[in-house]
C-alpha cells in the first residue's frame, strides 16, 4: 500500500471518528446528563449496538493507516505522532468507556437500582469521552499536517 493510500484512510477515518466523537460530546452526552435513569438506558440500548462493531472498526482502521503511513511515507514523524494519540484513543475506550457501556447495557430500564446516584455513570463517561475526542481531534490534526509535509 502506497503511502498515498494510507494517508487518505488515516484522514478519512479519522476525520470520521473525530467527528462522531465531537458530535457525541456536544450533543448526545449532554442530553444524556439530564435522562431520567429509564430514559438513559434506553438511549444507551438503542445507541450502542449501532456504534459497535463500527466505531472499533474505523478507529483500528485509522490506527493501522497511520502505522502504514509513518512506515512508507518520505517522512513519516506526524504519521506517528497520529497513530500514538489514535491508539490513546482506543485504549481509552476499551479501559473505560466499553466498561460504561457493558454495565448500562446490562441494566433493566423499568428497575431504577436504589443506589442510582451513587453509581451513575454519565459523568464519567462524559468525561472519558471527552478526552476521546481531544486526542482524535489532535490526531486527525497530525495527520493533517503530515499530508502538508
């Protein structure tokens, strides 16, 4: 695969990533901090079997573009650059926001726990997915800046 190549996918999944990650923050996460506990869960139900597999998918693909790129690219310093924060970006989600996920997933939407407010984890998550979407942001940039060089 040309460097060209791996460039382009890198852009174009990152740019995809980024932009779901910036739309969830701005939109969907907010909307959610204010759900009741039903509602939430039900959103997280309906929303999360249509990111997954995608998601994973298109940041792996990234991830894998800007490996390919830094390694065939005539300079490949911001290609690499990209890949660190890409891969930051997945383990951020599979060390915190998957484990979120999995647990309001598992919830029954009917039966509110008791100790709701105390194990609520919209906040968290909130904030897990805002780191998220810095380092993709920061990563779609460095690529950017690698096509320019």
């Amino acid at each position: 695969m040309s460097y060209q190549i791996a460039a382009l996918l890198a852009l174009v999944c990152g740019g995809i990533a980024a932009g779901d990650m910036f739309c969830t923050t701005v939109g969907l996460a907010p909307m959610m901090q204010v759900l009741s506990y039903r509602r939430y869960v039900e959103m997280v139900q309906y929303l999360q079997p249509r990111y997954d597999p995608a998601m994973p998918i298109i940041n792996a693909v990234a991830l894998l573009a800007n490996v390919v790129a830094a390694i065939t690219a005539p300079s490949g310093a911001w290609f690499v650059v990209a890949a660190v924060l890409v891969a930051s970006v997945i383990a951020v989600s599979v060390a915190k926001a998957v484990p979120i996920n999995r647990f309001v997933l598992k919830l029954d939407p009917a039966d509110e726990p008791p100790d709701w407010p105390s194990r609520d984890p919209r906040a968290r998550w909130k904030a897990w997915n805002t780191a998220r979407t810095v380092l993709m942001a920061a990563a779609l940039l460095a690529d950017g800046i690698a096509v320019l060089y």
